[in-house]
C-alpha cells in the first residue's frame, strides 16, 4: 500500500539514489539537522503545507514517473493543488479515445450507478448514527438515467441535517469547557462553520487519492460523466469519488467525538496536526469490496478500472465499495 507523506514544518526534498531524501532543518543551534529517506515507489501522495519546504525538480519528476500525487496548500493550510502525471497508462491515448466518445445515455447510466451507490453509502453512515435511513433507501432505489429527478440533491438536504443529530453531549470533570454537540441546524458549506473545515480537507485527499487513481487507469481526470464546469480540471474525479464522500463523513464523526470542540474557541476551531494526521488516513480506511474488506485507495483503483471498461464498451457497470 502507498503511503501519505505530510510536510508541515520547513524540509529540503530532493531525490538520491532513487530515494527521497527528507531533510529537516535544525529548530535551533543546540540540534542538528535530521535526515530520512522513502524509497520513491513506495509513496502515493505528497502533502506540502509549510511556505518553506524546497523540493528539487529530480525528486518532483521521479515521484511523478512513480505515479504519486502531490497536494500544495495555502495560507490557511488548506490543499489548494494538486499535481499528478501526465502519462498515467500504457494505453493512454486508446483510453483517451474511448473517454472522449462515451454517448451520452451512458454517461447518463454511470452517473445514476453513482448517485444510487452515494445515497445508500449515505444511507449507511446515518445507520452509525442510529438515524432512521428509509427514505434515503426508498430514494437510492428511485435513481433514473442522468438523475434527472436529482435524487442526489434530495438526498443531500436529507442527510446533512441528520448526520451530527444524535451526537451525544460529552462532559468530563476535568473539563467543564467542552461543547456539547449540537449540530441539528448544520448547514454544509465549503465556507461554512465547523466541522466544515474537517470535511473539506479531507475531501481535498480523497479528491487526490480518485485523481491519482484515474490516471493510473488512463483517463482524464477534467473530462467528467456529470460535472461539466469548463473552469474545474477535476471533473470526473468529482464525478466518481461521490460514493466514497460518506466514508471521509463517517472518520469526521469519529474524529469530533474524539477531539469535541471547546466552548471559548469554537468560532475559531482550527485544523491541528492530529487532526490532519487523521484526515490523512482515508486512504487506507476500509471499505466493503464484494463482501471483503478492502483498504479505500485499493478500492478506488478498482472502481477507475471498471470506468474504463465501461468506456471501452465491454462493460456498462461501474462498481463501486459499499461503506463498512
């Protein structure tokens, strides 16, 4: 399985001998300088945080040609970019061909397989909650061509409200600051209040692990079945990494009854690095592949790889992980 580096504090990347080489400057005059090395093929995802981190061309281009994704992010710290390889796949060029000339009423099938596969993967994240899921299952069933009904958005308005309803107030003694949760009126929102920040970010990985994925499979990641934003390079990753959403909703949830925010601070909740090393384990979370537990980024390449069949014709299922 790759692994997922993460680059918070200033660091010199560079390649030596097929190995990326970590170098962490020292904090201050009393330490020196630590030193680390990763076998390049054994990396999946790069996320760089911190304004100072250097990395050399050599070691850019080797994890590109090793087929690992790089994540930057901003002043806030929130991934805002990420680059993957351009030649992903053998077949590349067939792949493109058979991308680019899907008709239209199948991309209008894989985008109901997708939305019906989302709302019961929703389904089973209210479940863990203890939320009564009927409706959500009587619409998953409902799902026609294209979704034309928009199910996916019923669904949505259904299922955000619920998914932090029955969170239970958590107080301790030795500390009386802790907020109960009381999220019945959450709102989900890319700039809204926390725990959006949460969801973002680990959306931002889960959108880079299905960016990844598809390229490896030889598709063009901005050439989507639904999402059609002529602004947006990550069409069909939005398109496909919709089923897999619950998953990074459901570690949101443990990780809020885990770490439940302070009353003083609550307005001004931050990402902190625990959370973030959470949030970077989606890509080994498990999902349920045919029955069998299976580590998420595993089963995203299998999903893309059934994309690509479907594009070629000898298929017109997409399969996608049901939530464990």
């Amino acid at each position: 399985m790759k692994k997922t580096l993460f680059f918070g504090s200033p660091a010199y990347l560079r390649l030596h001998r097929m190995q990326l080489e970590v170098e962490m400057p020292k904090a201050n005059a009393e330490k020196k300088s630590s030193l680390t090395t990763i076998p390049i093929e054994d990396i999946g995802i790069v996320v760089l945080e911190h304004p100072q981190i250097t990395i050399s061309l050599n070691a850019l281009s080797q994890l590109m040609e090793s087929g690992a994704v790089i994540i930057t992010c901003d002043s806030k710290h929130m991934p805002n970019g990420i680059l993957f390889p351009m030649d992903g796949h053998t077949l590349q060029s067939k792949r493109y061909r058979d991308q680019i000339e899907a008709s239209l009423p199948l991309k209008k099938q894989l985008w109901a397989q997708t939305v019906k596969q989302k709302i019961q993967n929703q389904a089973r994240a209210l479940m863990k909650q203890g939320v009564d899921v009927m409706p959500l299952l009587r619409w998953s069933t409902e799902v026609k061509s294209g979704d034309v009904e928009n199910h996916e958005a019923r669904a949505a308005a259904w299922y955000w409200p619920r998914l932090f309803k029955n969170f239970e107030s958590i107080q301790t003694a030795s500390d009386d600051d802790t907020l109960p949760f009381e999220y019945d009126d959450f709102v989900r929102d890319r700039y809204g209040d926390w725990p959006n920040a949460l969801l973002n970010y680990g959306y931002a990985v889960l959108r880079a692990v299905v960016a990844r994925a598809l390229v490896g499979s030889g598709l063009l990641p901005a050439l989507g079945i639904h999402h059609r934003n002529q602004y947006n390079a990550y069409c069909l990753a939005d398109d496909i990494m919709e089923p897999f959403r619950p998953s990074v909703d459901v570690l949101v949830c443990e990780i809020l009854r885990d770490y439940p925010p302070k009353r003083a601070s609550y307005q001004a909740q931050t990402l902190t690095p625990e959370l973030k090393r959470r949030l970077l384990s989606i890509p080994v979370m498990d999902v349920l592949w045919e029955n069998q537990r299976s580590p998420l980024q595993a089963a995203v390449q299998r999903t893309t790889a059934s994309l690509t069949s479907c594009f070629s014709g000898s298929s017109r299922q997409i399969s996608y992980p049901e939530l464990v």
